[in-house]
C-alpha cells in the first residue's frame, strides 16, 4: 500500500533527520535537521491518516530497519558530509549545504538566481571526463608495454599485449561508466518520482522544508518562504529545484549510459594507442624508442589539458604528469626485466 510507504518513508527520514542533528551538533545545521525532522513527522501523519483512512493497519510504532540503522550510526561517527549521496538516496534533505560548502558558490538571492550555477557545466564535465580518460588509458597501456618490453624483445609479443590492453581497458571502462551512470540516473529518477508525488499529495510542507533550507543558508524567514512559496508554484521547475537545494543532485549533470560509455571507450582508446602505434609500422629497439618518445609527449600534453582545470601552470603539470607516467613505466619495465630473466632460467 503506498500511503503505507510513506508512512514509512517520512518516519525513516525523520530518524535519520535526527541522526544528522546529533552529527552537526553545535552548528545552525543541527537546528536545521531538527525542524526537518518535525515535517517529516507531519508528513508522515499525512499519511497515516490516509492509510488509516483506507482502512489500512498501522504499526504501533516505526522500527527503523538495518540500513537506517547502520546509515544513522555512520552518520553520528563520520558526519553528514561523507555520506551525502546516501543521505540524499534515503530521502534526506538540505544536501545541497554540503555542496555549496565545498565548492565555495555564491548562495542565490533570488527565486531566478536558484539552480543557475548548475546550469552548462555539463559539457565542461564531459571534457573533463574525456581528458582524464585519455590519461589513463596512456599510463596503463605504456605501463603495460614497458612491462612486456622488459621481459621479451619480440615487437610482436609487445603488440599482442598492447592491443589486448587497449581492448579489455577501453571495455572495462565503458562498462564502469555506464553502470556509474545507468545508477545514477535511476537514483535521480527515483528521488524525482518521490518529490513529484509529495508536491500532489502535501505541497505546502514542501514548501515550508525549501524555506527551512534556504533560512539555513542565511536568508530571512519572509524571504525563504516567498523564494519556496514561488518555486512550489510552479511544479515542474520545482521539481529540478527540489532536487537540487533539498536532495542535492543536479539532473544537468546527468547524461546517456550510454554516450557515457562510448565516450568513455573512446578517450580511453585514444589514449592507449598512443604507445601500441610505433609497433605497428616498425618493431625492435627503433618501435620501443618512438613508444617511449610518443608517450613522453602526450604525457605532457595530457598534464597540460589538465591545468585547465586545477588552475596549475601548464609546464608544472605537464612535467609533472610525465614524472608520473616516467616512474610508472620504469617500475613496470625493471619488473617485467626480473620476471623475464627469471623464466628465462634454466
């Protein structure tokens, strides 16, 4: 029975509400999870009363269950801010604090303003997955090739080895990627659905959780409340918001399985061929020496790219990636040099 569901899960946010008050204690967050817990409890009274109107059986009291339990007692030992996302998953707001905490964002002073940082940072994220995709299938592979390298001479052992890491490393990516994603978006959708059905059945307690939050972040009571009672009026663009200031997930952020997972392919490819293409077109010390040459550079190209986004000059960290992968290769290559004497023994 829904109504029961609910019952359920109000009373379990509530609990866990509770739980992070203790966590935060001493902070404006702990007064926070105290009054979202009290609407938790009026929601949950909401739906009991429609159970029990349905003629529906109650339980005498909430017993919470073993995840609550074990989420709660993490959250008291850890605090709130390492278990956001399971915190947001169990139906727990206010997680976009944490959020905007730790990135250092501006909070919105306006009803407009809500949500706007969120808004084209996708492809940013997209470019930045790409890159970081592209290193590390150039790392695992050189490292791989050097290893096999070091063990045998033969340009054709070295090709096989690079080619199969290429291909298992592109796959095993793709398929993490998706999963990541595909699981994701299955939270977001059933967070989605769960706010979606709230805002039919009690919209004015959302309401007044958005203005609780908002108070939380310093603004007025007058103010938070206008700010939630405009976004409430408006379901769909409360949604996407509800999502983001209550749950803390950005739906923006959120792309295909499986573009993911082609994309994810892709830059890991890209970046393993680099060090397996001088053997297909020579073989012996001269392939081993461009390999070794192509991926100097294209480390230092990847660390380059990166420093667009940690905010580091381009020549320390493109140094500092090709320190990187140079100490990778040469561990993996003094290995398979021991492991290849060591077979080659009588």
């Amino acid at each position: 029975m829904r109504e029961l569901e609910g019952w359920r899960e109000e009373k379990r946010s509530a609990y866990l509400y509770r739980a992070a008050a203790v966590a935060e204690a001493g902070t404006p967050r702990a007064a926070l999870f105290g009054e979202l817990a009290g609407e938790a409890e009026k929601q949950a009274a909401i739906w009991e009363a429609k159970a029990r109107d349905d003629g529906a059986r109650m339980p005498d009291a909430y017993a919470p269950d073993l995840r609550a339990r074990t989420v709660a007692a993490l959250v008291r030992r850890l605090g709130v801010r390492p278990l956001r996302a399971v915190l947001a998953a169990m139906k727990v707001r206010g997680m976009s604090l944490y959020a905007t905490a730790a990135h250092g964002h501006a909070l919105p002073v306006a009803v407009e303003d809500v949500g706007r940082r969120h808004r084209g940072v996708e492809s940013g994220g997209n470019l930045r997955a790409a890159v970081f995709g592209v290193n590390d299938g150039l790392i695992s592979n050189a490292s791989l090739i050097m290893g096999v390298a070091g063990a045998t001479t033969e340009s054709a052992f070295i090709l096989v080895a690079g080619g199969a890491g290429l291909i298992a490393g592109a796959f095993s990516m793709a398929a993490g990627e998706y999963v990541s994603v595909r699981s994701q978006r299955e939270m977001y959708e059933y967070q989605i659905g769960l706010e979606r059905e709230e805002l039919e059945h009690y919209p004015d307690a959302e309401a007044e959780e958005l203005s609780l939050i908002y108070q939380a972040r310093g603004h007025s009571r007058e103010d938070a409340a206008e700010m939630a009672r405009r976004l409430i009026a408006e379901p769909e663009r409360a949604l996407a918001t509800l999502a983001r200031e209550e749950l803390g997930l950005n739906p923006d952020e959120l792309g295909s399985p499986w573009g993911a997972a082609a994309s994810s392919f892709a830059s890991f490819a890209a970046g393993a061929a680099i060090p397996v293409a001088p053997f297909l077109v020579a073989s012996g010390p001269a392939a081993l020496a461009a390999a070794v040459a192509a991926t100097a550079l294209a480390l230092f190209a990847v660390g380059a790219a990166i420093s667009f986004f940690t905010g580091r000059g381009f020549l320390y960290s493109g140094a500092r990636m090709l320190a990187v992968g140079a100490a990778a290769g040469l561990v993996t290559y003094l290995v398979g040099t021991l492991l290849g004497v060591t077979l080659a023994a009588p």
